[in-house]
C-alpha cells in the first residue's frame, strides 16, 4: 500500500489542482499537491530504509494492462534498491520544488495550472522508475516528455517559451524514436518485454548476430545502441543536448526539477536499468563511455563564457550527466547512480539559488548586470557557495564523495576509452570549478552592475522560498559521506542487491578503490586550479576576461554559439526540410493537386459555363438556327448510318 501511495498520491493531486483549481483556490490546489509529493517524500525514505538496509524489495502487481496473443504487459511497481534511491531523489526535490514553487510563483495568475504540472510532471517521472517492464518504462517516459513541455512552455505568450518547448519535444522525439525501436527490437528478440524475462535471458544471446544490408550485427550491441539513443534525447548527451539550455525559458522551479532529478536522470537510471544487458555489448558500453566523456568536457567549455545565470548552471548538469555516463560505460553503476543522488541536492539547490538570486533582481537573469549582492542576500550567498563547493568536489562535500569516485573508476577501466574519459573528467572538473566560482563572483562580487531602482529593490527570498535551501544544502553536505560507504563502499553488494548487475570479470568498484594517489589528487588539484584561475580574472584582474575575449575573439564566440551546433543542425536539417517544404507546397500542392484537382476542374467548368452562356442569346432566330442545325446533323447521322 505505502508503495501504491508514493506512486498515485502526486497523480491525484495533480487531477484535484487541474481539474478543481478554481473551486479550491490558489491555496488549496498549493497544499494539496505540495502535500501529496510531500507525503510520498517522506514514504520514499521509508522505502529506502526498508528495500536498501532491511532489504525486503517488493514486487506490487496493480493491474493486467495488455493481453494480445503472447502479447502481455502487466501493469506492476518494481520496487529494489535501484528504484528506492531514485523515489528519494525524485520525491524529495519535487517536494521542495512544490514548496518553493508557492514563494517564487506568488505573483502568477495561473498558480493552480503550475501545481499541477508540477504533480503530474512528478508522477510520470515514478512511473518511469517504478516500471517492471520496458512498455511501462516507455509511458513515463513519454509522460515526463509530456510534462517537460508543458512546463518549459508554461508561460506560452512568450514566444521563446513556446519555441523552447516545441524544441525539447522535437529533440526528445529523435531519441525516443531509437528508443521505441530498442523497445520493439527486445520484443522481436526476447518475445517479452518484461525485465524479469529479458534480463534472464540477456546472456543467451550473448554474441549472436543477425544479417543487415550483408553485414553480420551483435543482437545486444544494436538493442543496447538503440537504447542509448532514448538516453541520449532525454539526459541530453552531445548531439541531442540542444534542447536543454533553452529549457531555462521556463519558470526556475521547472529548471531546478527537470535538470536535478527528474527528466534528464532518466536516460542514467534507464541504462543502469538495462546493466543486465548493457554487460553484454562492450561495444555498445565503450560508445556510452566515449559520448558521455566527450559530453561532459564539451558542456563544461561551453558553460565558461554564458552570462545568463540559469544557462551556466544548466549546461553544467549537462556536464555532469556526461559524468553519470562514462561511469556506466566503464562499468561502474552504482557510482553513477550514487553520483545522480548527490548530484540532485546540490544542483537542485544551485537552480534554486539562482531563482532566489533572480527574485531579488527583479527578475534579470544576466550576471553582467548584477555584481555586489552578497551584502543584501547572504542566505542565499551562502546557499551558493554550499552547492558550489559541492559541485566542484571540494573535500567532504556531496560532489567529492562521488564525482571523485567517478574519475577513479575511469582510471581503474585500464582500457583506451577509460583513459579518455579519465582526461576528459579531470579537464571537466577544472571547467567545473571555473565557471562556478565565476558565477559566485560575477553575481555576489565586486561592484554593482544593475540600476539604482533594482539595487534598491533587493531583498531576501521569504522563508517558504528559504527553507527547501536549507533542506537541499544539508542534502549537498551530508548526501556523500553519509551514503558513501553504502553506496560505493565495499558493501555496495548488500545495498544493491540484484538491482545492479555485474559480470563476473567486472572487478571495477574494487579496483577503484586501490589507485594510485596521484590519481586520487589530480581532481583535487584541478579544482583548485579552476577556482584560482577564476579568483585571479573576476576579483583581482577583473580586465582580463575582456582582454582574453578580444585577443581569442574566434575560440570566445565558438564558446558563446555552443560550438555552432544549433546553426549546423539549421544548415543540415531546418533549411533543407524548409526548402523541401517550399517546393511540395508551391509545385506539388499548389500546381499539382490544386491544379488538377479542386481548381482544375472548377476552372475548366468556368469556361465550359461562359461558353454556354454566350449560345443563350434571347434571339428567336438564333435559337430557330441552332434547331435547323440539330435537325440537320440528326437527319445526316442516320442518313449515313442507315447507308452503311
């Protein structure tokens, strides 16, 4: 029943805000729903408490949902170790998100249509982590698609809003086209589409192949591969990551709860999930490795020089999920799922933070434009400086438990694509540390930037705006040491259980644990490196970034434009589907179809109608004449016809 709860209760909440908002009020529909997830927060740690330390996981069949031949997909909550920590996660952000939501949304004439995307958003998400099988997988997922778009476009007489939202959805298609086809692929294979059943028979297939275009393809590597490409649509992998900085056109609460724990952790947990197979395909596994280490160095330079406040912070969870990946990919799931987990406080509290930030600046979100803040908003100075060192890993933060692990286990791979990612997570984490101490320093340092009016309207968040800050910086504190040892520990088995597989020569999670120091304190070095560098060109020389701007103006503008991706995609795709548009509108519908159709035919009745109307000349004799010319040719045709 507790099970039940968590899952249904944000889901019927989400139904009384929509559908009775107006007849509960503001109000209501803000208590029910953040009460509803608040509830299913505080069940969610029961859960963890119950399925990771007493280990009692659960199996909770709720109802038989298709039954077509040996078509069967039950309607059922998998509830182990991996989905207890992701109902933490989930629950526990969306909670505070909801209470944050009633501060930062008090001025909004649509509060109640807010709440419940909110609720709904929240309930897909647990559907997606609580399934027990892919089709019910497939539903979440499509559902936190759903709801991202509704939530990213919620202020939708924006048109950017509008044209974000339509472009996470467009962008998410792409990836959940290879993942329906993963999806069908296991069905073809496996003739079932439940984990239990697919997962059993994972190593069967094992090396067998099938016949594409005369070449021979390994089944699980294209499964796996395919799979990965829903992972890369939703957490938002190099290639299909374009949608997620324009996401921020959505309001801050929406930002803190797609980008932290929900939406795109879905595409790490949906691997982890697949562990069984993904075991499997090497090849498929060195690809997760290559992508995700590429992602998180190419996120991390590209967060360097944004000036908007949320941008900076969302492509470094862009960064850090690419992190999650190249820990999957060389076998280490339970870092990077241990890496989701801390992740979730200290960037939900860094997106909530930056709300706090852009609430007392009247609502301006460029950092050049503030400056000398930290005087008039100290709680939320700290709170940023909390989920910052986090991120960076400082020592005893949440970051440092986990994103240090992730290096390690890079390191321990001993293979090509570990090196690389290795490098590629050591560059990261200078980045990392970079552009999060220029944010601090931009924002809360040197001289203010913003108007007198605005600097004389700036004020600290209200409590109910101050208080989930709190929560989720004790979550960036205290997530890493207390869950370490459990988690990623030499105890990992007992806490995961069977939720994680590994094969028999995966040694990985213990071989991390024995690398060498300098291994252990390259990040360390690097991420005081990052905030040094920073210290020296936003407080001490504060001329320098401009100087560097100008002298590097190609590098500076390849940085500012994302690595032109959105410009090459336009020049691929946009224009040449434009372009194709233009002609099948112009030559195809217009001179084709309607020249031959509707207005072809109408045209040519037209003609044959002013014709017939110039024969109807009201003259006796004309119509006398044309008599004498029908008797005439009727005489003559039988004439003819009777001679021959």
């Amino acid at each position: 029943m507790m099970y039940v709860l968590i899952v249904f209760l944000p889901l019927l909440a989400a139904l009384i805000a929509g559908l009775f908002g107006r007849a509960i009020g503001d109000r209501g529909s803000q208590l029910v729903t953040s009460g509803a997830v608040g509830i299913g927060a505080i069940l969610s740690w029961v859960a963890l408490y119950e399925v990771c330390f007493q280990h009692h996981p659960a199996m909770v069949d709720i109802f038989t949902w298709i039954n077509s031949g040996d078509f069967d997909v039950s309607w059922s909550l998998r509830i182990d170790s991996l989905t207890a920590v992701m109902l933490v996660v989930v629950n526990t952000v969306s909670a505070v998100v909801h209470v944050y939501s009633i501060g930062y949304m008090s001025h909004d004439p649509h509060k109640s249509r807010f709440m419940s995307y909110l609720s709904l958003f929240t309930f897909a998400m647990l559907m997606l982590i609580t399934s027990n099988n892919f089709v019910q997988l497939y539903f979440g997922w499509e559902g936190v698609g759903l709801a991202s778009y509704l939530l990213i476009g919620f202020w939708f007489k924006k048109p950017s809003a509008n044209a974000a939202a339509i472009k996470a959805f467009v962008v998410n298609r792409v990836g959940d086209f290879g993942f329906a086809l993963g999806i069908m692929a296991i069905f073809l294979v496996f003739d079932s589409v439940s984990f239990t059943d697919v997962f059993a028979a994972a190593p069967d297939q094992a090396g067998k192949t099938f016949e594409f275009l005369g070449y021979h393809v390994d089944i699980l590597t294209t499964i796996c591969l395919l799979l990965f490409v829903g992972a890369m649509g939703k957490s938002a992998q190099i290639g299909l990551h374009t949608w997620l900085p324009d996401a921020m056109e959505g309001p801050t609460p929406v930002s803190a709860l797609i980008h932290a724990a929900t939406m795109v952790t879905a595409g790490v947990f949906m691997v982890a999930r697949c562990s069984p197979i993904f075991e499997y395909a090497p090849d498929a596994l060195a690809f997760v490795t290559v992508i995700g280490a590429s992602t998180a160095f190419f996120a991390a330079t590209v967060g360097l020089v944004q000036n908007d406040i949320k941008r900076v912070i969302a492509y470094s969870t862009c960064s850090q999920l690419g992190y999650m990946f190249f820990a999957i990919g060389v076998g280490a799931y339970p870092v990077a799922i241990f890496h989701l987990f801390t992740h979730a406080f200290f960037k939900a509290l860094l997106f909530l933070g930056s709300g706090s930030v852009i609430h007392a600046v009247s609502d301006e979100q460029d950092m050049r434009k503030m400056g000398g803040l930290w005087r008039h908003i100290k709680i939320t100075y700290v709170m940023m400086w909390i989920g910052s060192l986090a991120l960076a890993g400082v020592p005893l933060f949440a970051g440092y438990y986990s994103k240090d692990a992730i290096i390690e286990a890079a390191f321990s791979a001993g293979s090509q694509v570990g090196e690389y990612a290795f490098w590629m997570g050591v560059a990261a984490a200078v980045l990392t540390a970079f552009y999060s101490w220029r944010l601090i320093f931009m924002t809360f340092h040197g001289k203010p930037r913003a108007s007198k009016e605005v600097m004389s309207h700036i004020h600290e968040s209200p409590n109910v705006m101050l208080i989930p800050l709190y929560i989720l910086a004790a979550g960036a504190v205290f997530a890493g040491m207390v869950f370490a040892k459990y988690m990623i520990g030499h105890g990992y088995e007992e806490f995961w259980g069977e939720a994680l597989f590994f094969k028999p020569e995966n040694h990985i999670m213990h071989e991390m644990h024995d690398v060498p120091l300098w291994v252990i304190v390259t990040p360390l070095i690097a991420t005081a490196l990052g905030i040094l560098v920073a210290f020296n060109m936003y407080i001490r020389r504060t001329d320098i970034p401009v100087q560097l701007a100008k002298t590097h103006s190609a590098l500076y503008q390849f940085l500012l434009n994302k690595w032109y991706f959105d410009e090459l995609y336009d020049f691929i795709f946009v224009q040449p589907a434009k372009a194709i548009g233009r002609f099948l509108w112009t030559f195809g519908d217009g001179k084709v179809i309607d020249g031959l159709g509707p207005n072809g035919i109408s045209g040519r009745v037209l003609v044959l109608a002013r014709r017939a109307s110039q024969l109807q000349s009201g003259y006796v004799y004309h119509y006398a004449f044309a008599m004498l010319i029908g008797v005439a040719a009727f005489v003559s045709y039988f004439f003819f016809a009777g001679g021959h």
